[in-house]
C-alpha cells in the first residue's frame, strides 16, 4: 500500500514539473497582449464613450456631401466616426478614385472632415463581438488586404459588399489618453497609419502591427452628429 501511494505521488510531482507555468514565454506567432490601459470596446460602449466627447456637425446640416441616392442605408445598431490619427493629426479618407487595385484604400490625409469621404459607419456584430466598418464614400465595407503583396499586405480597402473575418475588427480604447485602437480579425495585427510611406499611399491604415507602440497605432474617434 506504501508502495503504490509513493508511486502515484512520484507521477503527480512529475505531472506538475511538466506542465507550463504562468511565467512561460510567450509565443512569436500571434500578437503580443493589448498593453495595461486599454480596454475592450462593444456596441453600447462606443455610443456611450464617444457620446462624452467632441462631435462633428452633421454632414448633412452642413451641406456636405453625402453617398449617392439609393445607396444601402446604415445599420440600426451603428455609430457613424470620422477617424483622426494621432501621429499625423489627419483624418482618414476612402480614396474612391483611386485606380485598381487600390480603390478605396483608407488614408489619413484629410485636413478636416469636409464630407463623405471621411466618414465611417462602425457596425456592430453582437456574434463576433467586432465591427466592421462601412465608408459613407462608396458605402462599401473596410477589408483587410491579406493576400496583396509587399509593404500593400494587409492594407486597409473600402471593397466589400458584406462582411466577413476580412472585414472585422476589435475596437480598444484607452481612457486615460482617450485614444482608440483598431485590431483586424483577420491577422490579429493592430492598424497602424504608414507615415514614412511615399507617393500614394503615404498615410495608408496597414494592420501589421503586433502591439499598439504609439502614435502610430493611435487614433482619435469624432462622432458624426445628424
């Protein structure tokens, strides 16, 4: 009986000596965790938080211009943004005439919101527990380009007539700094803005970046009123 009870302990301790701890090394395939600060965005909480800050006149009451008529109408359960990035101070704007493959590549180099263009619906979807985000330019929905190629890989195009993982993102918010953070649920890389880019996609949103390290990555939200 001493016997099979020092043995079953002898299997026991060598279970817990193989198995991982809390303290193993993280893995080098997948993002790094959101840094401390930032916090998970839902539906209710977009409306919420941005309800607390600075808003964008209407597009509308302003006389700006709006998507063609007949065009799909938003979602119900949506909040309509313009998106400024902090490392520039630009607002970000669907390039609809830009020629293939690039129609509709997101770029942050609107000095202002002046229309259309640099308004974004963000849908929630209470099943993913992610938004997609719809252009008011071409009322298309924001994709991440996974299979272009080079420093193009993973950059962000208004292309999409449904949604999908390509067009799903998690929204963080971090609100001690009040700035916003995009992560594509297609690679689990964090949009960043491509400051040091040239030509024309200088200021194109690429998700390609394992964690959020700063500017880059940082966005503020202006919800649209009207």
């Amino acid at each position: 009986m001493t016997s099979a009870l020092l043995s079953l302990s002898a299997l026991l301790t060598a279970s817990a000596l193989a198995a991982p701890t809390a303290a193993a090394a993280p893995r080098n395939d997948g993002p790094a965790a959101m840094s401390e600060g930032w916090e998970t965005v839902h539906g209710d909480d977009l409306a919420r938080i941005t309800g607390n800050g600075e808003s964008i006149p209407s597009l509308s009451a302003t006389g700006r211009s709006l998507p063609a008529a007949g065009a799909s109408a938003v979602a119900a359960e949506s909040e309509t943004m313009a998106l400024q990035s902090v490392r520039n101070g630009k607002f970000t704007a669907t390039e609809r005439n830009y020629a293939a493959p690039n129609t509709g590549v997101l770029r942050a180099r609107s000095a202002e919101v002046t229309g259309a263009w640099e308004g974004f619906a963000f849908e929630w979807h209470e099943d993913t527990q992610t938004f997609a985000l719809k252009s008011l330019a071409n009322n298309r929905y924001v994709a991440v380009e996974g299979n272009y190629p080079g420093n193009t890989q993973n950059i962000l195009r208004a292309r999409s007539t449904g949604t999908g993982t390509w067009e799903r993102f998690t929204l963080y918010h971090n609100e001690d700094l009040d700035r916003w953070a995009l992560q594509s649920a297609l690679n689990g890389r964090f949009v960043a803005m491509e400051n040091s880019y040239t030509g024309s996609l200088q200021y194109a949103l690429r998700a390609r970046s394992m964690e959020v390290t700063g500017s880059w990555e940082q966005f503020v939200l202006y919800k649209i009123e009207g």
